[in-house]
C-alpha cells in the first residue's frame, strides 16, 4: 500500500512540474509578444495587401479609423517592406499584413477587420506575411476597431497611385487630413534630414512622410556620412519613437549643438526594397 502511494504522490508531482513549466513557457512568450508589439501609440498606420492595398490609420485617442484604398495597389505595395511601403503610400507604417492569395483583406467598408479574418490572421497564419506585426497586435487592432464608432470611419480610393507626391494634390490633401497625428505636431520638434544616399530625392520623400503626421521638417540637404544613423537631443518624445519604429533603428545622443532636435542621416549603407 505504501508503494502505491509514494507512486501517486510522483504522479501528482509530475504533474505539478508540466504545469508550472507550461505556464512559464506561456507566460514567457506572453511576455515576448507585448514586449515586441508594433502597435506602441494612440496612432498607428497598418498596410493590408490583397487584391488591392488599404492604408488603415487607427487614432485610438479620438477613436477614428481612416482606410485609404489604392486600387490593384498589390503590384506596387506586395514587393516592398515596412520603409519602403511608407515611403509610397505616404505616411509612416508601423506594419504590413500581405495575403499570399490575392484575395482582399478588407471585406467591408463598415466592419474591419471583422472576427473571422482576425481568427485568420492568428490561426492562420501561413496564408499571411507580416512585417512588424505579431499576434499581441493583431488582438489590439480588433479591440481597437471595435470601439470605434462608425460615425468616425471614413473610407477612401486612390485610383491612381502617382509616385511623384508633388503630383497628386488630392492624394496629399487626403493623408494631411486624415492621418494627422496632434500629440506629434503639439511635440514642435523641428527634424533635420541628411540624404547621403544615391536615391534621388529620398530625403524629401522622408520629409514628406514625416510631415504628413505632424512632424517639423526644418532642413534636408545632402551628405556623405557612410551609415544611416538618428541623433537626438531629448529622447523621451513621441516623435522620436516614431521615427525610431519607421527606421528600426534606436537614436544615439546628440551631444554636438545642430539646428534641429532630432537629426536624421540616411547613409550610403541603406537598401531600397
């Protein structure tokens, strides 16, 4: 009788053991997914490639959702990452969610993302490519987009898609409304841009990006330092974590006085994807 019971206190203690380590294994990726979510802000912007492409704003703040479609946007938008996609569409993006059929992922204009295409993306998720996207963020865009009132959705379409901005006004007109980000333009940080790159143009494309959220782009002109790197006097600012998201990369401290509070060097050892 003795033997049994010691064998079923060793059960019971195995037992006890798995379970410990299965919630420390969750518990530690649990941690993992907040730790390395993308969607950090009152504001985030997530690019959806199907068919076509959707820029989705979500403003938490003032609750607003604001969807940008760029009709058959998936040629352009699909080949591209996080910085290069930004650059195209307009703003900042603090994501991407690419079907690997082209069937779209927005369903309707008045429900997204609807419950059954977040199970999609999570269940899923070896019909999807993301990028800067994890599943702590795709639970948060849907709470997000929940309680968000439809009376402050808006829902537009780009028909045609012009590469240069300066060319399509309405375009401009749409992103400066739309995806407007207050707490970064009340911020007032004025941001200088350096193109040491050999991409024409890529520091005013940058400039225009940032602008479009709110940022104060003072200065761009070009460089010749070898590295892209972002200098900052302050680093607690919300403008500065945005720009740090957009570029992957964390800010060193400016200790040299320069004309803006944040300097941005786009250097020869960037790739454009």
């Amino acid at each position: 009788m003795r033997k049994k019971s010691d064998n079923t206190l060793y059960i019971k203690l195995f037992i006890l053991i798995v379970l410990f380590a299965a919630f420390i294994s969750i518990t530690y990726k649990t941690f993992l997914l907040v730790k390395n979510r993308s969607f950090r802000h009152d504001t985030f912007n997530v690019m959806l490639i199907g068919r076509d492409a959707h820029l989705v704003g979500f403003n938490t703040q003032k609750k607003q959702i604001n969807v940008l479609e760029f009709t058959e946007g998936r040629d352009l938008f699909s080949r591209k990452k996080n910085f290069s996609a930004s650059i195209f569409s307009g703003v900042p993006l603090d994501g991407m969610i690419i079907s690997i059929k082209p069937e779209n992922l927005i369903e309707a204009k008045k429900d997204f993302p609807t419950f059954a295409q977040t199970l999609s993306l999570i269940l899923e998720d070896e019909k999807y490519v993301f990028y800067n996207i994890n599943k702590f963020d795709l639970v948060k865009l849907y709470i997000i987009s929940k309680l968000a009132p439809f009376k402050y959705a808006s829902y537009d379409n780009i028909q045609n898609l012009a590469q240069d901005f300066s060319e399509n006004q309405a375009l401009i007109g749409k992103i400066e409304e739309k995806f407007h980000d207050s707490e970064i333009f009340n911020e007032k940080i004025s941001i200088e841009i350096i193109n040491s790159t050999e991409i024409n143009g890529l520091g005013g494309r940058v400039g225009f990006i940032l602008s479009n959220i709110g940022v104060n782009v003072i200065s761009i002109k070009d460089g010749e330092e070898p590295k892209t790197k972002i200098t900052a006097k302050e680093h607690n600012l919300k403008t500065l974590k945005r720009i740090e998201s957009l570029f992957e990369l964390n800010a060193q401290r400016n200790e040299i006085p320069g004309i803006a509070d944040i300097t941005i060097n786009l250097g020869k050892d960037m790739r454009w994807e």
